[in-house]
C-alpha cells in the first residue's frame, strides 16, 4: 500500500515536470496572450499541487503540535488558492484594478504560515526567552518595513493609501513570517532538516517576489511569461512539499547549539543594520519623499530602542543564569562532601545497571582509587561478581516498580576474597517528570 506522503511526492514531481513544461514553452513564443494564459496556467497548477500536498501533511500528522501548524499552513495556502482563482477571473473579464478580491486571498498567505509557526512557541523553555523572541521579531519586522517603503515609494510613483498598504502588506507579512522561522530556530533549536530549510525558502522567496512584482508594478515595467512571474510558482510548491513534511524535533547537536547562541547575541546587530541600510540608501538617492525618510528615520530609532531593550533583558537573565550556576555548583559540593563523609556506603546505577558513581568508602571496597575508576563498569566486573544477578535482580525491581527496598541483607565478596554479609537499602532515581532513571 502507498503512503500518503509518496502520493504527496508523485504530486510534487508531477507539477514540477509540467510546470517546466510549461516555461519552456513560453520561451518559444512571443505572443502577449498565449504569455498571460501560460502564466495563470502555471501559477494555479503550482498552487494546486501546494496546497494537495499540504493536505496530505495535515492528513499524516504524527502528533497535536504538527496538526495544528500544518492545518495553519493548509488554510494559508487555501486562501492562496482562492486568490489564485480569483485573479484567473479577473484577468478573464479584463478587469485588473488594484486591490482587488484576490489581493484577500493572497494576502493570506504570510498571516497563517505566521501563526503556524508562532503554534510551535509554547516550546520555548522559558518565559524570558519568549519576551526576546517577540522583541528579536518586532525589530526585524519594522526593519522590513523600512526597507519595504524606501522600495517602493519615491517622486515619481506615489499609490493612493489603501494601495500602499496593500503592496507594503505582501512583502511585510511574508518576510515576518521567514523572520519569525529563523528566530525560532535560533530560541527553540529543533533538528534542522530539509522541511525546515525549504518552508522558509519558500515563505522568504514569496516575500521577496511581491516585494519585486509590487516595485515593477508602480514602474509599470512588468512583463508576461518573465522570470519573476515563473518563480511565484516555484515558491508556492516549495510551501506546499515543506508544509507536507513540516515538524518539530529536538535536536542534541552540540555544534547547532553553540552556532544558535552566537546568533542570538548579534541578532540586534542584524536588525539595527537593515534599517540603517535602508535610511542610507535614503540618503544616496534623490527620488525618495522628505515625509518617507522621516519615517524611516524614526523606524531606526524604534529598532535600535528596542535593541538596547532587548539586550538588557539577555543581560539581566544572564546574571540569573550565572546566580543559578553557582548556587548549583555549591549544592553540587555540599552534596559530594555529604556522601564522602557520611558512614555507608552509597553507589547509583543508570538504568542498563552500570555504575554512574559512588563514594570513596565504596569505590576502595571494590578494589578501586577512586570513584571515576567505577564508573561504567557493572557487578559483573567486581570482586563480587558470584552474587551479579542477586545484586541486579533487586535493581531492576527497585526500578520497575519505582518502589525502595529498605535494610535487608545480601551477601558479598570482598577483594580478598572473604565472603560477608551487608544489609542493604536501595531507592529508585527519578527524574523531574517522575520516571525511574536508575537505582540509589
């Protein structure tokens, strides 16, 4: 029987193959009529195979937090759709005004893949790294925004207002939306794998093609059959094959950690440069309203006050953070002294029954210097090895049934040989969840 996702790839293949197809042929021909009708042809079938695939996705989820994003993701790319076949009709009847109803459905798009994604942020481990989330993606987005409007407006084009904040709210939501991915990768750290790049490859090159369609709009230099118009379909199954495949897993790559703390602490770094690049480019050129350049103007102030915010507060948890480790490393010495000087003798075991540790009384009766010379090792390596699955047969009970066994005696062999008798107290080793992780 096949899969569900191997329907979803027949899918992605089969639209790929007649969606080149398709641009090959615009390649050979001139005629503006055939160009318009080859363009909405390829834009439907790509939003068409996006959107079965993200269907399938939704149909496949494993678990509540992938049914949630990815229904998030299907009600985008169903808007999508809609927009889509709004936009056929329009084109249909000749009526091609601006905004019109497809700009709903389009416009769409960046909202849901948003909130999809933002689903995914009660995995955030604490509530400060939330507050930073939040401030790292109101920086970036008014950064964005600046660059949006020194895009856009300039003497020589100057939409009606309704206009402007339709053309300025294409590229704003769906750059948010990839800003939004690369700030929960960077705080939530999942495994970073194919669905993760291409959904935000996908939501980033959307962005950055409404904000290229919109600028050649107000130039009045859009052409027919172009590459630009190519790439919209492109982008829309690249959402669709991703938001098929999208999930959370937790990743223990200790390089990918290291890499997400370094970006965190430049990230304001990234924001303040966007907007400041943008008022340069202001500055360079002579085509941009005075009104504009004081708005983004006041956009870098709101970005660098909101740096400096957000960098107090990364400053304030640190010093927690280092409060916390002393307070730990304290505890962790008062406890080490405890268990060497109290008079028994004490050993844990993980849960496949091997040594994790012990005290010094212990580890000398064993034969050994030191504690670290146990560790790893199982009762089949002691002296006492005769009495192993005595030893490990009330282990596993202990752990089992999470129950302590308390002051009974057991027999053992000493290093010399000598056999004696020791009464015995084991307690099982839980974690904070509650769950047996090993044997006191």
């Amino acid at each position: 029987m096949i899969s569900n996702n191997a329907h979803g790839l027949k899918i992605f293949w089969l639209a790929t193959i007649s969606m080149l197809l398709i641009f090959i042929f615009q390649y050979l021909i001139n005629d503006k009529s055939w160009l318009i009708i080859l363009d909405n042809s390829h834009w439907t079938l790509g939003h068409v195979a996006a959107l079965a695939m993200a269907w399938i996705g939704l149909q496949e989820s494993q678990n509540e937090q992938e049914l949630v994003a990815r229904r998030f993701f299907f009600i985008g790319l169903s808007f999508y759709l809609v927009g889509q076949l709004l936009w056929n009709f329009q084109v249909y009847i000749g009526r091609n005004t601006f905004p019109a109803l497809s700009d709903i459905g389009y416009l769409a798009l960046g909202p849901f893949c948003l909130w999809g994604l933002v689903s995914a942020k009660r995995l955030m481990p604490t509530e400060h790294s939330a507050y930073v989330l939040l401030l790292d993606f109101i920086m970036m987005s008014i950064s964005i925004l600046a660059f949006t409007l020194v895009t856009y407006l300039n003497k020589n084009t100057v939409p009606d207002l309704l206009a402007l904040s339709v053309m300025i709210a294409y590229p704003v939501s769906l750059l948010s939306a990839f800003c939004f991915g690369i700030l929960m990768i960077l705080h939530i750290r999942p495994k970073f794998d194919w669905p993760w790049i291409l959904l935000l490859m996908g939501i980033g090159l959307e962005g950055l093609l409404w904000m290229w369609w919109n600028a050649q709009s107000l130039s009045s230099t859009n052409a027919d059959g172009s590459i630009l118009n190519q790439l919209f379909s492109v982008a829309a199954v690249t959402v669709g094959v991703s938001a098929m495949r999208w999930k959370m897993i937790s990743s223990s790559n200790t390089h990918y950690e290291n890499f997400c703390e370094i970006a965190i602490r430049v990230l304001p770094l990234v924001g303040v440069g966007v907007a400041v690049s943008a008022y340069l480019w202001i500055l360079s050129t002579h085509d941009v309203l005075p009104e504009i350049q004081n708005i983004v103007l006041y956009i870098c102030g709101i970005v660098f006050i909101l740096a400096i915010l957000r960098q107090s507060i990364m400053l304030k948890e640190r010093d927690k953070l280092l409060i916390a480790q002393r307070s730990a490393t304290q505890s962790m010495i008062l406890l080490k002294t405890i268990i060497e000087t109290i008079p028994a003798r004490v050993f844990w075991k993980d849960l496949d029954l091997n040594f994790l540790g012990c005290n010094t009384a212990f580890a000398n009766d064993a034969g050994f210097k030191s504690p670290d010379d146990l560790i790893g090792k199982s009762d089949f390596q002691m002296a006492w090895s005769k009495y192993a699955e005595l030893y490990r047969t009330d282990d596993r009970y202990v752990i089992e049934t999470a129950k302590a066994k308390l002051f009974f005696e057991e027999p053992q062999v000493t290093i010399s040989g000598q056999k004696m008798w020791l009464r015995t107290s084991k307690v099982p080793l839980k974690d904070l969840h509650g769950n047996s992780i090993g044997v006191l």
